[in-house]
C-alpha cells in the first residue's frame, strides 16, 4: 500500500537552518549620540542619548543622560544673561550637578576655592558643600547685565547655617550677604571661566565666628 512500506517519509531540512538568526548575531555598539533641540521659549537644549543594552530581536533604545540648556534670544543669538540667571535658579533648588553642566569641560575658576581645584570638577564639590553647611541655600540674582561674551550678576546670598562650615560647627544663625559674579561665556553657551567677590566678612559676623563692628 502507499503507507505500508516501513519505510518513513524524508523531513527536508529547512532553509537557513543550522546558521545564527540575524537577531542572534553581535551587533556593534552604538555611540552615545547628541543632538540638539529647540523649544518654543527660545532655549536649546543638548541631550545625550546612551544606548540600551536590549536583548536579541529588541529594538534599539536611547537613555537621556543628560539635558543642558543654551538659551537663546528671539534672533538666534545667545542670551547669556537668561542662562546666567537659570544656573543661580539650578544652585537654590539644588540641583547642583544640573548648575555644573552649564560649565565647559576647560572650564577656570579664579576665585579662591580653599583646598579645591579651580576647575569644574572643584566648583561643583564646593557649592555641594554650601548646601550642605546652608540647607535653604538661596542665590538670587538681582541685577544681572550682559556684553558681550561676558555676564556680571549682583546676588544675594542667604540661608541658615544647619550644617559644619570652614571647618566650624553649625551656628544655626541665619546670613544674607551681596556677591559679584563675573562670568565667561563661549561659543558653546557654556561658561569658561569666572570671576567672583563676596562679601566674606560680614557673612562671617553673621555667623558669630568674628565680632561685629561696634555701631555708631
């Protein structure tokens, strides 16, 4: 009969069989990629995208690392004075490492920072310090004037004293003092260099750690 030989009925073997699916071979690794966005306000925004490590068959992903934002007048042009203003927002919310983005890699700061380096690594440990000694920390930029490549702010400087500071324990004394801040812009919206005055001696006498001039 047709069935009744014994004999079994020959299995061809698939197509392609044997060899690695396309899903299952290396694929290269991806760059992180930057691109730049522009907003409706006016502001540029640098994302970094990260690939994800995603299984075989997967479609590729991006994490966002980091967003850094160059802002932008109604022309195109750069408006340093908003950025200015934005980083002194960014250190009173205390977002510090969101402040350091806006600092070049190359970046130079030539106020003295005791025991730190003057570069962006040191300028972000120091303002984490400050919060840290000064919890409610706030910088509010009340005149900030733009020329150039270069941005002068007055701040006022206020917070209370919760944590160690300059080596002193915590007064729990509260401080408000003026600062001048001179900054360095580059072609990248980024800041290059800074220049700062504080008024250190009457933070001090706020403090209580030195005394206060005797009143007329």
């Amino acid at each position: 009969s047709r069935f009744g030989s014994g004999s079994r009925p020959s299995r061809r073997t698939p197509a392609g069989a044997g060899r690695p699916r396309v899903a299952d071979r290396a694929r290269p690794a991806r760059p992180a990629v930057s691109i730049r966005v522009a907003h409706v306000n006016h502001s540029r925004a640098r994302i970094r995208l990260r690939p994800t490590a995603n299984g075989p068959g997967s479609a590729p992903g991006f994490d966002i690392v980091r967003n850094a934002t160059a802002h932008t007048s109604m022309g195109g042009t750069m408006d340093h004075a908003t950025t200015a203003r934005h980083m002194f927002e960014l250190i009173t919310a205390g977002d510090i490492d969101g402040f350091a983005e806006h600092l070049a890699d190359d970046f130079v700061e030539h106020e003295s920072l005791p025991g730190l380096a003057p570069t962006k690594d040191g300028v972000r440990v120091f303002f984490g310090m400050q919060r840290a000694a000064f919890p409610d920390l706030r910088m509010d930029a009340e005149d900030v004037i733009a020329g150039g490549d270069k941005v002068v702010t007055r701040v006022r400087y206020s917070g209370t004293n919760r944590g160690a500071f300059m080596g002193m324990p915590a007064t729990g004394k509260s401080v408000e003092v003026q600062l001048i801040d001179i900054m360095r812009f580059g072609d990248d919206g980024r800041v290059h260099e800074h220049w700062g005055v504080m008024d250190q001696m009457t933070l001090m006498q706020q403090l209580g750690l030195v005394p206060a001039p005797p009143s007329a």
